[in-house]
C-alpha cells in the first residue's frame, strides 16, 4: 500500500520501539488491506469528531431492515464475539433474537465505497474501542453522510430518540413507538388544545409560509407546567405521534453537564426540524442552568427546534427562563380537569359498562380536584369491584372518594415552600 505521503511508515516500525502505535496500526493495517483486496483501490482513513452516533445507528439500523445496502467483510479478531443475544419485546411478546454485533466487525456500503469498523485494540494489557470510518474519497463519503441524514430522519419517525446524561457522557438510544396517542385521547380546554396544536402544525407544514410571511424565527419554545397526572405527558405523546418529524427526549440527571448540554443540542440541530422534550425541566443541576440558558439564548442553536419542557413544579423555575424571546415563548397551565371534562373521561374508559349515567353523574361530583392519574384509578378500583363482585357499592364509592379529596386538598402542592427559587436564574 501507498504510504509515502506518512512521515512514519507502519511496515517500518520495529514493535519494540513504539508498541502501542504499533499495536493500534497493526488492526488498521488489516483493514486497509482486506479492503484494498475487496475493492481493489485505496480507502483513505476519516475521523468522526462531531455526528455523535448517527452512522452507527444507521449501520444498526440498516442490517436489520436493509440489509442489502451493507455487506459484512470480514469479522476482525477471531477471539471476540462476532454476535449478540438481544430482546425484542413490546406489551404482548417477549422475543430473543441473536443479532449481529455492530463491534468487531468490518461492513461495507458498496453503493458508497465507505467501510465502517467498531474494533476493540489490545495495547499495553489494556482495550480500547475505536471507530473506523473509511472512504475511496471525499466526494464518495460526503454521499454516504447525505444518505445516513436521510436515513435517520426515515427511521425516526417511528421511534423517540433518547438521550440520557450519565457518568460517562451522554447516551443516545431509540425506542420504538409502540402507545400511540391521537389527538381524541388529550382531554384539555378546547381553547388551550387548538392554540397548543395550532402552534404545532405551522411549524412542521412543508411550506413553513406562516413564519416566512410574518418574519417570525423558525424556533418554538412552550412549557407546559401543573400538578403530577394532569395529562402533561399523554399531551407530549399526542404531539409526538401527529407530526412526521423527528422526536428526541432528552432525560436530565444528576450527571447533567455544559458538556452534555452543548451535546444534545448539536446532535438535535442535525435532526432540525424536530421537537426535543425536556420531561422535569427544574431537575437539571443548579450549576449548568446558566449554560443552558446561553444556549438557548443562541442566534441559530434553536434553529428549526420545537422546545418543549414539562414540569410539576413552576415555583421552582425562575421567571427569567419564559421572560426572554428564544427560550421558552409561551407557558401552558395543564390544569385539574374540570367537571366536564372528568366525565368524558370516565366515559371514554367506558364506566358506563359498570354504571347508569345518573351513577356517573354521582361520582363525578365527587372527584372534585381528582387529577386524570386518580380517574384512571378510580376506573380500575371499579372495574375490580364488578370483576368480583358483579356490582359497585355507589355509595361508598363515593364516600371513599370524598374522603380522598378531603386528604388531597389538605396536601399543599409545594413542600418547601420557603425555600428559595432552585430554577433558572441569570
């Protein structure tokens, strides 16, 4: 193989000398000559410092569902697993499956001239994995990152990608939709629900003519705050599965850093137009708030984004975060359901399979300040009843949750009352 253009020459190098170049060269070297073999021209060797893990979920992807587009060389160390035993579940089945490992393994694109290798190195008594991405030429990688853009934006639209703040850095997985809820199923003032969906739809129309006629910035923030099973996250999921763009939650942790958040947002960015979810936004650690704001306060960070950023508590979050244009432009009060709303509720969980609608009535009257996480154990203490007993006792039905909404009104929402703001302060 051609090497005059290096200073130093792998075939040159005496192991002793310089053992772990050595030992590091000598698993490239393999891959450079097995596809040289393949192909029968040179591949250049490239370094992924900024696509995160895009061309290897789309490689993961792509075995399972186009397995056409990539072939499988060779596996590289014939003393690693060249397999894996993987689950395949949802709420009916539980499924194992031995699936090809992604590590270990050179695969090539063809329609390309890009090869992909996750390979363990062995150095010094240690290992180390390192990613090779190789490539006739630029032009032809530049093709293969096109296409693997593509691609995630086609496999992304079934699943929620999932970025999760941990010890080592932040972790991107997906997960496939498998509950879908329809707009019908969030049950919210009429009023409240057509502004939320509305805002929606205008950002993810193909045409975009709404912010290019009113010269409005192509970025939406909204916060939707209010007491725990109020429907906050059934509304997110509504949103999540009526529009065909990318959705990506991001789950804040302790580990929560101005690394992770500069990491998010970059990998988010090249999924733009999308919506991030931001579930328990007043979670993220005090001393990174400052850093999220910065970035949210960027002239093209948010570019193409929809925010949206959930939480319990709004005493805990600083008025700063929803008074400035680019960060979150509107906030939602997700409410106690009213009751209206209650009772079509319970009627869409079809109670009235166990009740007449004057027994309803009764009850409805009686969960006064129930949120819709309480209504749906209601249904379910109902439907016990009846499975057991063939009836349900009125009655002390609703006595029990009289006696319930008496303990929830005596529960202040905020325990720590006199506390200090914990939120987002500049």
């Amino acid at each position: 193989m051609n090497n005059t253009h290096y200073l130093i020459n792998f075939h040159e190098i005496d192991p002793a000398t310089m053992p772990n170049y050595y030992d590091y060269a000598y698993v490239i070297n393999s891959i450079k000559k097995k596809m040289a073999q393949e192909c029968g021209f040179d591949f250049k060797l490239y370094s992924d410092d900024e696509t995160s893990n895009e061309i290897w979920e789309v490689l993961e992807e792509d075995l399972e569902d186009n397995p056409d587009k990539v072939n499988l060389l060779s596996h590289i160390f014939d003393g690693v697993e060249a397999f894996t035993i993987s689950s395949d579940h949802n709420d009916k089945t539980l499924e194992l499956i031995i699936k090809p490992r992604i590590t270990n393994a050179l695969y090539y694109y063809p329609d390309y001239q890009v090869a992909l290798a996750r390979t363990p190195v062995f150095q010094s008594h240690s290992e180390t994995t390192h990613d090779f991405i190789l490539a006739k030429d630029n032009e032809c990688l530049v093709k293969f990152l096109q296409y693997v853009l593509r691609r995630k934006r086609e496999y992304t639209k079934n699943h929620v990608t999932v970025f999760t703040d941990t010890e080592n850095g932040v972790e991107s997985t997906k997960e496939k939709i498998t509950s879908l809820v329809t707009r019908e199923e969030v049950f919210l003032d009429e009023h409240l629900k057509k502004e939320i969906y509305r805002s929606i739809d205008e950002f993810f129309s193909e045409s975009r003519d709404f912010f290019k006629t009113y010269n409005i910035p192509y970025r939406r923030g909204i916060l939707f705050y209010g007491k725990p099973g109020n429907g906050k996250t059934t509304l997110v999921k509504s949103i999540a599965n009526s529009i065909t763009a990318p959705v990506a939650y991001w789950q804040i942790t302790e580990y929560t850093s101005s690394y992770s958040i500069q990491e998010v947002f970059s990998s988010v960015a090249r999924m733009a137009p999308m919506v991030l979810v931001i579930e328990d936004i007043d979670s993220m650690p005090e001393g990174v708030r400052s850093v999220f704001l910065n970035i949210l306060d960027g002239a093209t960070s948010k570019e193409g984004i929809f925010l949206i950023g959930t939480t319990n508590y709004p005493e805990k979050i600083d008025p700063a975060l929803i008074n400035r244009s680019g960060r979150f432009d509107r906030a939602y009060e997700i409410k106690l359901p009213t009751h209206d709303l209650r009772f079509s509720y319970l009627l869409k969980k079809k109670i009235d399979q166990f009740m007449s609608l004057e027994n309803i009535e009764r009850v409805v009257n009686s969960t006064e300040g129930f949120s819709f996480a309480q209504l749906n154990e209601l249904y379910t203490s109902v439907a016990l009843q009846w499975h057991y007993e063939h009836k349900v006792d009125i009655d002390q039905l609703c006595s029990e949750l009289q006696a319930a909404n008496k303990r929830q009104m005596k529960q202040t929402w905020d325990t720590e009352r006199d506390s200090h703001y914990v939120g987002f302060r500049v």
